[in-house]
C-alpha cells in the first residue's frame, strides 16, 4: 500500500493520460473528417474511417484482418472491407492533404517547407502480388551476399516540423505510394514497334526518377491550392535522387538538396555567350574542394545526433553540372 501522496500522485498521472487520450482521439476524428469530400458516398467514408482508425488500434500487423478483430466485427461479412479498397473511387494521395494542412500551421510565416524524401521496401511474402518485386535491403546482415528481400518497393515523402525533441524534429508522413515494376519480358518474346514504344513508355513511367518528379510536382500544386505559394519548398534527397530527371523536373520555388558524388564533373557558367554553349571552364571536383586548404570552412550548428553540433562546410556557387542536361 503506498502513501496517501503517492496515491493522489497516481491519481493525477492517470487522470493526465486519460485526457491526453481523449485529446488525441478528438484530433485525429477532426483530420480524418475533413476526408470526407474525396468520397462520393458517405458510407464509403464511414467504412474507411472505421478500417483505418482499426489499423492503428490494432495489435501486430496493421493488416484488414486485425482491424476487423480490433473492431469487434470478426463474425460480420468482411467483404465490404476488401472491396473498398480493392475497387476505390478516390485517389490514396489526397488522404494525406488534411496532414499537410496540419503540419502547415505548426510553421512560421513565410517559413519554407522542408520535406525529407525517400525509398523504402515494404516487406511482402506472396510472389503472385501484382507490384512485388526483389529490392535491396538496406538492413540486411554485412555477411549476406545478397542483400534484397521480396516487397513493393515504396517511395515516402513527410514534411519536417521544427519542433525538437531530444534535438530530433517532427516528421509527418504526407506520401507514401508504390513505385510498380514494369514487367519483364518472356525469353524470346518479339513486340511489335508500337508495342516495344508503349513498354519503353511504361518502364520509363515506373523509374522512381519519374515517380518523384511526379511526386514533388504534386506536392507544390497542394501548397499552391492551400494558399502557401509564398512559400519555398525544399526537398532533401539521397544520392539516388540526385539526377538530370528529378533536378530538371523539379517545379518553379522549388530547391533540392542532396548527397552528391565526391568525384561529379562540375563547371563554371559561361561568362560570355558563345551560341547554346552554357559550360565555361571546368572546376575542382567536390572531393578536390573539399581537400584544397585555399577555399576557407565556414561551420554552423546543427540539430544532428540527438545533440546540437557545430558541423564544418565549404560553400561553392554558381556552379554548373551536366548530369542535368
């Protein structure tokens, strides 16, 4: 038996919880029913709110299976369930328009929206899936000689919020959608020249170059539709997105910033125009101006590590990369 303290201390902390619980309920039914124009039937909206809000209660595996168990309806028909989703009459990417609207009034005025992008493998253990394919697996064992697992391969975009914890900020997931594979042809098997034209278009269609254009294109046209054109948007890549396709595709107040190659040709814009030429002379690469004690470092602190450290960089401008032409 505890003290009359510890009792009343107990007390305050379930009581706390117990409000922050219904807080979080109250807001989570507020964003999801601004999803309700995107569906033409109510009941449509009913069931995915019911199967969704299932999927993050529920225990293990976010699957239809354990929502419907979660919710108490596993002696009901499930084939409603199954059918929304299989046969949808709305678009999976304006569910997360609600997020984004949300993630925006937690920014300054005026303040740029950063958002981190990335591939990912979502794992999957049936070969007849229509989008599964083999990828690599970045979280594979070093002894592994081949590091790949069978999934759909997932591209995930979140908006990041300045709001620290531990010097680690908010991420909100605003896109995650799958990257198909184009399908492979039979040994042997000949296409005509329109049909070999529209498989050069599907697979250049499904490069996930293609898919991120697409995706950052949509992104700006949301913060312009919301009333955010002021505002700059900043995606930070990895390497693999670091590539003529995305840096030409990318729309107007749009910056990327990403990992670069330590040995990339780079140049100087041409001083003086001399017909289409853009390219003046040709400069250090970034390993060599990293490594040339001439070009002074600047240093700044950064948010990094679970601490706030002072990082060292050099800065290069107006500098020109043909991998993008």
């Amino acid at each position: 038996m505890g003290t009359t303290r510890e009792k009343s201390t107990l007390k305050k902390g379930l009581e706390q919880a117990a409000a922050n619980t219904v807080a979080l309920a109250k807001e989570y039914f507020r964003l999801i029913s601004q999803t309700r124009p995107l569906y033409r039937r109510r009941e449509t909206y009913e069931r995915v709110a019911k199967v969704v809000t299932g999927l993050l209660g529920c225990f293990g595996r976010a699957t239809l299976t354990n929502s419907i168990m979660f919710r108490g309806e596993f002696g009901k028909d499930w084939s409603q369930d199954y059918r929304v989703f299989s046969e949808p009459a709305w678009d999976a990417p304006d569910l997360f328009i609600p997020a984004i609207r949300a993630a925006l009034e937690e920014l300054p005025p005026g303040a740029p929206v950063e958002v981190a992008l990335d591939d990912t493998c979502l794992p999957k253990t049936g070969k007849k899936i229509p989008q599964g394919r083999w990828c690599h697996d970045a979280m594979a064992p070093k002894f592994s000689p081949l590091p790949i697992r069978w999934g759909i391969r997932m591209i995930h975009a979140a908006i990041v919020l300045p709001r620290y914890i531990g010097h680690r900020p908010y991420a909100i997931s605003i896109a995650f959608e799958p990257v198909p594979a184009a399908p492979k042809l039979k040994p042997g098997e000949a296409l005509t020249e329109e049909e070999q034209k529209a498989y050069e278009a599907y697979q250049a269609d499904a490069s996930l170059p293609e898919r991120a254009v697409k995706l950052i294109g949509r992104l700006r046209q949301v913060l312009d539709d919301l009333g955010h054109a002021d505002r700059t948007l900043v995606m930070v890549v990895d390497g693999s997105y670091m590539n003529g396709k995305v840096v030409e595709g990318l729309p107007a107040r749009t910056i990327i910033i990403g990992r670069f190659r330590k040995n990339a040709s780079l140049f100087a814009p041409l001083q003086k125009k001399d017909g289409k030429r853009i390219y003046g002379n040709a400069l250090p690469t970034p390993e060599q101006i990293r490594m040339n004690r001439k070009i002074q470092f600047r240093s700044s602190s950064f948010h990094f590590g679970g601490a706030l450290r002072e990082a060292r960089y050099k800065e290069i401008k107006r500098v020109l990369w043909k991998g993008t032409h």
